[in-house]
C-alpha cells in the first residue's frame, strides 16, 4: 500500500470574544487575565490565571466592561482595575479591523 501523502492541516486555536460572541483564531483576540494582583491585558497570552478574549474594538470591550467579562473571569473588577481597563479602551478604534484574506467568523450557534 501506498503512504498518504497529504498532511494534517494545521490547528489553528479558536476563542470566544466575549463582548460580541464572535469566535474567532485566537491570535486575534487580546487575552485579559484574572490574577492575585487584580484583572490585567495580557499582551503575550501566557500569564497564569483564568483568561477571557475580547476584540481589539471599543464596541466589544465597552459590552465586556459592562459585566460579560466579569462573568467569564469569575470575579468582581475593582474600580482601579476597570480605570486601567477603560483606559486601555480608549486608545482602541471603533470596529476591529477587518485582515485581507481571513477566513469569515463563525458566531456558535446553539443547537435545539
């Protein structure tokens, strides 16, 4: 028998935007972490703690502030946390911007 010549493609990580619900590659989302410290942007994805994706857009991180992101790290943001928070908000565009050639995002859909 002949060997298979065609490989795996390669897995590419999925994570929910919790502000949209979008699910999108994880790579382009921006991971926020619950640590003993209090709640923190976590630019390279790998500080240790319970984490929750949000898009690069003000519209998803303005639904994320208003309790969505509580619930997905489990915890209360204290009002330092959210100042840092906002601030970081602030400096984000309106909408995310759309990448040439990315796949189209699948939104989950609940089977009945």
């Amino acid at each position: 028998m002949a060997a298979k010549s065609k490989s795996k493609p390669k897995h590419i990580p999925q994570r929910t935007c919790v502000g949209c619900r979008q699910v999108l590659p994880k790579r382009n989302l921006i991971r926020v972490v619950r640590t003993e410290e209090g709640v923190r942007i976590d630019p390279t994805g790998k500080l240790a703690g319970r984490g929750a994706y949000l898009h690069d857009a003000k519209r998803c991180w303005e639904q994320g502030l208003k309790g969505s992101l509580a619930n997905a790290l489990r915890t209360s943001i204290s009002e330092q946390d959210l100042v840092a928070l906002t601030a970081y908000m602030d400096g984000l565009p309106e909408e995310a911007p759309e990448e040439e050639g990315a796949p189209q995002a699948r939104t989950k859909i609940k089977e009945e």
